[in-house]
C-alpha cells in the first residue's frame, strides 16, 4: 500500500500536526519507503494466531477502589504555558 | 594518585567503603571532566550543586549503617526520566522548559540506594532514534577517534558541527559517550528497540535491556509502552549488574511491572558457565554481513565453548519480519502517548486563534522531523480501515517471533548469542537522510528482543579492522538476567577489557 498527497494531509491532520504544502511531496516519499519497508509482512501466514497482547504473562494487580492522591492542583498547573483561576487556559472553544 | 574518573563503579564503590576517597573528590573530578568535555554534548543538563550536595551527604552516611549499596556513587542520568526540578525533555523542543513535579521510581531507586547525580545526558529526541542526531539539542560526539582522524581534527570539527566525528549510537547516545568518556560511573539508558545495546556496542560499553516488567516505567517518558525498559550502561558487566540491581523491582505506580524481588545480580559475575547451553540462531547470518562481525560472531561463541558451555545451531524463523512488524507496532504506541503533547498542559505553546490550530502549530514547530514521521505512520496503520491489516498483522507476528524463542528455551537452550550491530559506528551525518529504512536497520539484530519482551546485554568482544569497538548480544530467558552476567562476564573476560580513548576532547 502506498500514500497519496492527499492522504498525507488527512494524516497530518489526525495526528494534529500543521504540515506546508512544500513539506508534502517529501513526507509522502518517506511515509512510502517505510510502507515499503513493512510490506514484507503481506508474506507471513497469520492464520489463529493471537495478537499480542502482553508481552510477559501476568496478572494485572488490583487495588482498593480509593482516592490515593489529590490537592494538587498547583503541582498540575505548574507547567502549563497559561493558567487562569487554577484553570489550564485555551483559545474559546465554544461560539 | 590515580585520576578518578578512570575507576570501575565497582572499585569507586570498594574506595569509598574503605575510606579511601570520599564521595565529594569523586564528584568533583566528574564534574572537572564534564566540564573539559563539554564539546561531546553529552550532557544537556549539569547539575553541580545538587551533586555535590549529595556527595556530601553520602559521605556522612558512608561508614554507617544507612549506607546505600550505592552510597556516594557518581551517575549520569538519560533525560527520559523525570527528575524532581530538574530539565526533564526526552531532547525534544515540545517539552520546552518542562520541570517535573516528581520523580521517576528508576531514578528514586538510586537516589535511596546512594547514588549521586551528576546530571542529565542527551539522547533522541523521545528516544527515536540510532545515532543521538535527532537530539533537539544537537548531535553527540563518540568519544572514539574516527579512523585515521588526528587530535586535532577531531578537536577542530568539535567546534563546528561535528560533521564527520563518529555517532556513539543512539538513542541513548548521550549515555553511551558520558560513560566511555569517563565523565560518570555508570548512566541510566533505556531501550525500546535497541536504544541501550547498540549505543553499548558503537562505543565499546557493557548495557542490558532487562527482561520487560523489570524496572518501573513510571517516570519514564513513554515512547511505545509495550516495547520501553530502562537498562544502565556502566564500562563493565560487573558494573551494569550493579546498577541493575538497584534500578529494577517492584512497583505498585506501574501495572505492569513485576512483582518479583530482584536477585543479587553481582552475585552471578564470575559464576562458571561450564554445563551452559548456547544457541547460535541462523536466521541472524544476513546476507552481506560484514566478515569482521561474522567472524566477531563466531569468536564469541568460541569463547564460551572454551569456557565450558555448549554451542548448538538454533532457528528463529520470523527474525526476518521482527524490525517491519516493529515499525508499525512502535510508531503506533508513540502516536497515542504523545498525543498529551498539546501545547496546553505544559512545554512548548505556539500561539493560535482556535484550540486545534494551536494543537497542529505546537506539534509542528515542537517535534522533530524523525517524531513527526513516525507519529503519522503510526496514525496511519491504527485509522479506520488499515487497523487490521497493520496493527493486528504486526501484533500477530510479535506472537509468532515470541513463540520461535520460547521453543529454543524449551528446547534446553539457556541464553542466545548474536552479533550486536550490522557495522561498527558510522560518522555524524552519514545514514538515512535520504531513506529513513536506513538508519533503522541499525536495529535489526537488537529489535526481537523488545518485540519478545526478552532481556538482551550486550558486551564489547573487540575491535573492527579499523580499530573501532564492537559489540556482541546475548538474550536470555525471561527474568534471567543473572545467566546473562554469567556469559557477560566470560565474554568480557575473553575479549579483554576493552581500551577506552584518551581524552582527546579535553
């Protein structure tokens, strides 16, 4: 499978990521090559075998059901770029 | 008196218990060839006083009974793991500024044990990366002469832009070159596809990638989480044992760490090897390969034969697809963590009029070019309508390369030995600027591991024709770290201690 340059700006734009329209050609040829690359997977017989799902066997470890921290709000925030009222700060998002 | 820089973590630590040197002068003569060795660009963050705060308090508790098992030990730290307050990026321009409130349980682990910290090293931006170039601070220098390269020259290209001196891999490459260079005891490193082992290889170090589950990934800043482990470099097995010990156990802030107590791994340096059983996987053998590494290969397996154990042929038919399926599981688990990179809760913001341009505009102008292509690669394979055919096949595939190792275990074969790297290191500027594959092929013989959830070390077994260090890689079973230190060990023996460089940089 391969990207066209349209695709790439689709991607771009799931990924959040601004992408100029001279970065386009040369981002599709390298999305390409490592689609290229992977294609090598098509050939491998798949057929009832389960995904991975972790990696070294294990049961997850449960705990009480409790709050175990909290009141850290100024710890949150400390590294926020704007902060208002104990509040992160966005551009409106609401019209 | 003997420069202290130039001593084993192992005999620093035999010192200061005897009061022979005292954890300040320790500090203190790493900090003086920090200093000398700024041109390197290992470090991206000193921090002196922190260190010799520590040292001093180390001092007061060496002799006593609250001494550490690291007490008073000078370390370098990769700037992955969150540090309270202190520069805590991953290299990346994204995290601008960014100061945790808390620290990571690897880096906690040895501050309780007595460590001390020297500061945090350079690596690839959010580790992704073979040769510390994708560093938004900048390429690290190896500390290794490129072949046929005077003092002068290599001083000389230091100074502007290190084109030409050699890569000391990556993507702990800030870790590898601090610690060959001499300027820390030993550093911590982590490993998602080969990120500790080939670093260690290029630079003519001792690195482990513990089995998965290990070491904590809390405080860890998360690349692909089912393939990330933190591992130390140190300049001998003994050494990397040491730090090993100190780093892994269990924690109750990571779900997927394991509950097992950690074995005294210095107490396996040393043991024989002798009734040993070692698998020599065929699939490894590429076509191309280089003489000098098969030969490297087949040394190495000679020197455990000498040493008692048994050498059996093994097959581990999916290597071949272990780096491709990597290259869609990897990018994958990146696109999702790094989605919290929004210029909101902290780092970088650039400014915008609505809350998704501000999104694409910080993520565009804060990641790197490697980050930005392989976070939409990995949004590209989990998308609607190519999750199957991807993700699914490539997880599909980590089964199956699992599986090939658990029949070579099963089969009576303790540990697997392969060559480290392709090629010794390669000068800055010299791989995948036209094709990215080729910069990821570094990977291919490290990269089954993280995929099979396997501890792999890696030990420095000679050196190329052109004089520079290389590597040899031994997996082992799951949680059998200490069989890995055992042959480690008898490698490291057998080869030598590897000469390091002398300090032409300073």
């Amino acid at each position: 499978m391969s990207v066209d340059l349209n695709a790439v700006r689709r991607i771009a734009h799931l990924a959040r990521i601004e992408v100029s329209e001279a970065e386009t050609p040369h981002l599709q040829r390298e999305i390409n090559a490592i689609l290229k690359f992977v294609e090598a997977l098509d050939t491998v017989d798949v057929e009832g075998v389960e995904p991975m799902t972790s990696v070294i066997p294990m049961a997850l470890p449960m705990r009480e059901d409790v709050v175990t921290d909290g009141d850290i709000a100024p710890k949150v925030l400390a590294n926020a770029p704007m902060t208002e009222d104990g509040f992160f700060v966005v551009p409106k998002v609401i019209e | 008196m003997t420069d202290l820089t130039t001593l084993t973590l192992a005999e620093a630590r035999d010192r200061l218990k005897s009061r022979a040197v005292s954890s300040l002068e320790l500090a203190k003569a790493h900090l003086e060839a920090i200093e000398r060795a700024k041109g390197l660009n290992a470090f991206v963050a000193v921090t002196a006083d922190k260190a010799l705060q520590m040292a001093k308090a180390s001092d007061a508790r060496l002799g006593g009974k609250e001494a550490g098992p690291l007490e008073g030990l000078p370390i370098g730290v990769k700037d992955l793991y969150a540090t309270e307050g202190v520069h805590t990026q991953a290299c990346s321009h994204i995290l601008d500024g960014f100061r945790p409130p808390y620290e990571s349980t690897v880096t906690a682990n040895l501050w309780r044990d007595g460590a001390v910290m020297l500061g945090k090293l350079n690596m690839d931006e959010f580790a992704m990366g073979s040769s510390n170039e994708t560093s938004y601070y900048g390429p690290v220098a190896s500390p290794w002469l490129p072949p046929n390269w005077s003092r002068e020259r290599a001083r000389a290209a230091l100074g502007s832009g290190k084109r030409g001196l050699l890569t000391p891999g990556g993507s702990s490459g800030g870790s590898a070159s601090a610690v060959a260079a001499r300027l820390c005891l030993a550093a911590t490193a982590s490993d998602t596809g080969g990120s500790i082992r080939q670093p260690a290889a290029f630079t003519g170090v001792v690195g482990i990638k513990p089995t998965y589950g290990r070491c904590s990934r809390y405080g860890m800043v998360a690349f692909a989480s089912s393939l990330d482990q933190a591992g130390p470099l140190a300049r001998t097995v003994r050494d990397a044992a040491i730090m090993l010990r100190s780093m892994a156990g269990p924690d109750p802030k990571d779900s997927t760490c394991s509950p097992a107590s950690v074995p005294d791994y210095e107490a396996a340096v040393g043991r024989s090897v002798k009734g040993m059983t070692i698998g020599v996987p065929r699939e490894y053998r590429l076509e191309g390969m280089s003489d000098e590494i098969e030969r490297l290969w087949a040394r190495g397996a000679e020197w455990l034969r000498a040493a008692g154990a048994s050498v059996v042929d093994v097959s581990l038919s999916h290597t071949p697809y272990a780096l491709p399926a990597y290259y869609i599981v990897a990018p994958a688990e990146a696109s999702s963590n790094l989605a919290r990179y929004d210029g909101v809760r902290y780092g970088l913001r650039e400014p915008a009029p609505d809350v998704i341009e501000l999104y694409e505009k910080t993520r565009a102008s804060g990641f790197g070019a490697e980050v930005r292509r392989r976070l939409m690669i990995g949004t590209y394979v989990l998308s609607a309508g190519y999750y199957d055919a991807y993700y699914l096949r490539a997880q599909k595939i980590r089964t199956l390369i699992k599986r090939d190792f658990e029949r070579v275990f099963a089969a009576g074969v303790d540990a697997v030995l392969t060559p480290a790297t392709p090629s010794a290191a390669f000068g800055i500027g010299e791989v995948g600027s036209d094709n990215p594959v080729e910069m990821y092929l570094n990977d291919i013989f490290t990269v089954t591991v993280n995929m099979a959830g396997l501890p792999g070390l890696v030990a420095p077994a000679g050196l190329s024709n052109k004089g520079l260090p290389l590597g040899l890689q031994l997996i082992g079973r799951p949680f059998d770290e200490e069989t890995l230190f055992t042959l480690g060990e008898t490698i490291e023996q057998s080869a030598g201690r590897m000469t390091l460089p002398e300090p032409w940089w300073a």
